[in-house]
C-alpha cells in the first residue's frame, strides 16, 4: 500500500508544575502592548514588556563586558555578540513576562520538585539543569525549539545515511507559496498544508510512488516574514529504492509542483512561481546536486548533516535569499522596541503555531530505516541531561529565585562550569551569591 501522511497528536502533560514563590504578580503579555491608552500606535508599553526588555539588557550587558576582556583579534571575532546559548536564555527569558502561552511562560523558570531546588548536571563536558518546566514548543520557546532541532536533524541525518549506503536515492525539494502582505499567518499556513496534502495524495500520487520506487518522505516547514509578509514553505527529503537519473527526479518534482501549483490557484491563492521552489539529488559522493561532503565542509558531522539543512531552516544565508527575518527576530523587536507591528507579527505567531508540527514522516518510513518511534516535541524538550548520578549540586528555592532575577546568570553557569570543572562552579556560585548544596 502506498505510503501517506499521518499525524499523531500529543497528549498534554499530566505532571504537576509547582509555581514557586518568586514568580511575582500575573504576566500582562504582549497583548497589553496594544490595549487602548498606550503612549502611541507604533511605540508602546507594559509592565511584563519592561521587565522583558531589562532581562535582555542584562544579555547585552554581559556580552560587551566579554568583549571588553578579549583580545583584540578575539574581541572582533565577538563583536559584542551572545554566544548562541546566550541568545536562546536570553529570548526565552523575555517570554517570561511576554508570551500569551502559559507553558512558554514557565520554561526554564518554574522548578517541578516539591523542595523547589534545581540540580546542576555534567556529563561529557556538557552541563545542564535538572528539575525545571520545559513547554516543548518548537515553534515560541528558544531552547526547546534548539533541543527538539538537534534530535530530528540526528533522525533524518540518520535516515540518509542508511539510504545512501543501501543505494538509494535520496532527493531534497522546496516548494513555496506565492503571498502578499497584509495576508493572514492561518490562511497561509492551512493552504501550506492542503497544497502538501494534494501534492501526496491522490491516483496520481499512487502512480509516482509505484513509477519511481519511493519508500517515503520526511517534510519540513518553514516559517519566515519579509517585506511581502508571512513567507511558509516545505522542504521535502524524497527517498527511493532505486538510482533515479537527473530527467527522472526532474519529471518526478515537476509533476509535484504541477499538483502543488493547481491545489494553491483552487484556494484562491496566485499561481505559484516554478523559480521559487527548487529540487536537487542528494549524493555521497558528490558526483551531482549536493553531496554529503558540503555539509562536512561545514563542520557538521555526517549523521547529521542533511537533518540540520531540514530542521535548522531558519539560517542566515536562507533568510537573506528571501529578505526575510526568522521569529527569533521578531520576537526581540517586539519586545526591546515595542514596535506595535512586531508586537501583532509574534501575538498572531503564537496563537497559530500552537499544536502545529513541525516534522512530519510518511508513514513506515522511521520503521524502513531503524530509527524507532517518535518521540513528541514535548517529550524531547522535557529529556534532562545525564542521570541523577550526574547531579553535582542543587540550587536552592531561594537560590534558583535569585537566578530568575537574574536569568543571565543561568547559561554563565553552564559555561563556567563547562570551561573550568567543579573549582569554577563553587567559584562562580559563591561570587554571584547563589544559595546551593552540594549533591
């Protein structure tokens, strides 16, 4: 039987969350930016704006002082910029106070445990917390999105490399969607869905199939907003059992387009452009399209390497293609300028994001290759490092307050501790004040 899409929904989480103490007074949100009375139309104000916008100028704060004590050569490398971790707390901490999602509000920031204490974990040369809210929203949360990233891009990294090695042909496609300013995220991303749909479906679908040998496909979205509005597009890994020619991929995504071009027009939507979307073979040994070794000239490792170009869209080089800016970018100027555009960009992001995947699998095709069963974004995001074995110290309640106050303080404890072991945790922890105990 021909394979199809399928989509499994994920069950809430049924575990208590314990709101500590320090949590302070109910979030006012972003929306509070847009309510009547405000200073003006374009700049606007709240409280939880405010504290958002002080979190990320701790970030920025700590950034130059780095800067400040680097060499010169290394002082320009930095150019007063947060390290990624950095950026990911530092956005994350700003959805404390802004988010219109609860669970985003208590990311990173509420302690699971009754004692109210978080562990500090090391493992490998790797540091993490244990005991904290995870949301698991790939799409609002930063570092849940990140995490939930790295573990797909291994699956379908993995997933290639077993298909290149059995043979197999292995063909990446992008297919957009023509859109206009002013036009809603919802209407975009729900005509993204029924174009995919049309695109895999259907009796021509099933001769495709059967035509080339395909055992499957796993298909990506992206989500980017320009001066043309919200920009959603695929990205597809086709796979097939057999070594398709460069006129045979051609026929086979052409004919895809052809049924994604006719689904968008019968939506209402203008024709999609063919030079918009793209197909290439994906190679081992770089004889066509791109190969593995590209992206091992990157610095990626090769398991990897193709689920990072897929899961990991939201890169410089591909926004600048398409003069678009990722969410994460959205999301600062929302809350550092308070600009009400970005303000209605992120609002109307979270509201229709929500329970919407990112990933998704043909059915039988993780099966095909060994990678096992899914595991939800929740369930990634909510995986802690290492074992309770690990665990070298608890922050207490009123420790781990006193680094909700200070969020900056969480990823320079990881990376103190990364860089120079137990002696400059004890160090790290004594000179910022922060009430511990040991493990």
């Amino acid at each position: 039987m021909p394979f199809s899409h399928h989509a499994r929904q994920c069950p809430e989480p049924t575990a208590s969350v314990r709101e500590c103490d320090f949590t302070g007074s109910p979030t006012e949100g972003l929306g509070a930016l847009l309510g009547a009375g405000k200073r003006s139309a374009t700049q606007v104000e709240s409280e939880g704006a405010r504290r958002a916008r002080e979190r990320l100028a701790q970030f920025d704060a700590a950034a130059a002082e780095t800067a400040e004590k680097s060499p010169p050569l290394e002082n320009y490398a930095n150019n007063s910029s947060p390290s990624p971790r950095n950026r990911r707390y530092m956005l994350r901490s700003a959805l404390w106070d802004v988010s219109s999602l609860k669970r985003c509000r208590s990311c990173g920031k509420h302690v699971r445990e009754a004692s109210g204490e978080v562990g500090i974990r090391v493992t490998e040369g790797h540091a993490g917390f244990a005991g904290l809210v995870t949301c698991g929203s790939v799409w609002v949360c930063p570092v849940c999105s990140a995490k939930i990233a790295a573990t797909r891009s291994v699956e379908i990294g993995c997933v290639v490399a077993r298909a290149l090695s059995e043979g197999c042909s292995v063909v990446m496609v992008t297919l957009t969607l023509r859109h206009d300013r002013g036009q809603a995220l919802g209407l975009l991303w729900d005509s993204l869905a029924g174009c995919w749909k049309r695109v895999t479906g259907g009796k021509s679908w099933v001769r495709q199939v059967e035509r080339f040998g395909l055992l499957g496909f796993v298909r990506a979205t992206e989500v980017t907003h320009g001066q043309n509005g919200w920009h959603p597009h695929v990205h597809a890994l086709l796979i097939s059992e057999r070594d398709l020619s460069s006129s045979e991929v051609d026929e086979l995504c052409t004919s895809m387009w052809e049924r994604w071009a006719s689904k968008a027009r019968g939506l209402g939507l203008r024709s999609p452009l063919m030079q918009a979307s793209e197909w290439h073979r994906v190679t081992a040994d770089g004889s066509s399209g791109t190969s593995i070794g590209d992206y091992l000239a990157k610095g990626v490792l090769a398991a990897g390497a193709i689920g990072m170009e897929l899961t990991q869209t939201q890169s410089k080089v591909a926004r600048s293609v398409h003069s678009t800016r990722s969410m994460w970018e959205v999301l600062r100027e929302a809350v550092e300028v308070g600009e009400a555009g970005a303000v209605r960009l992120w609002l109307e992001w979270e509201r229709v994001s929500k329970g919407r995947r990112s990933i998704a699998w043909s059915r039988g095709l993780r099966e095909r290759f060994g990678v096992g069963l899914e595991k939800s974004d929740e369930e990634i995001a909510a995986e802690e490092l290492g074992g309770r074995d690990d665990t070298i110290a608890f922050i207490t309640r009123a420790g781990w307050a006193s680094m909700v106050r200070r969020p900056v303080l969480m990823p320079a404890l990881l990376d103190a501790l990364e860089s120079g072991g137990i002696g400059a945790l004890h160090t790290f922890l004594s000179e910022n004040n922060i009430e511990w105990r040991p493990a």
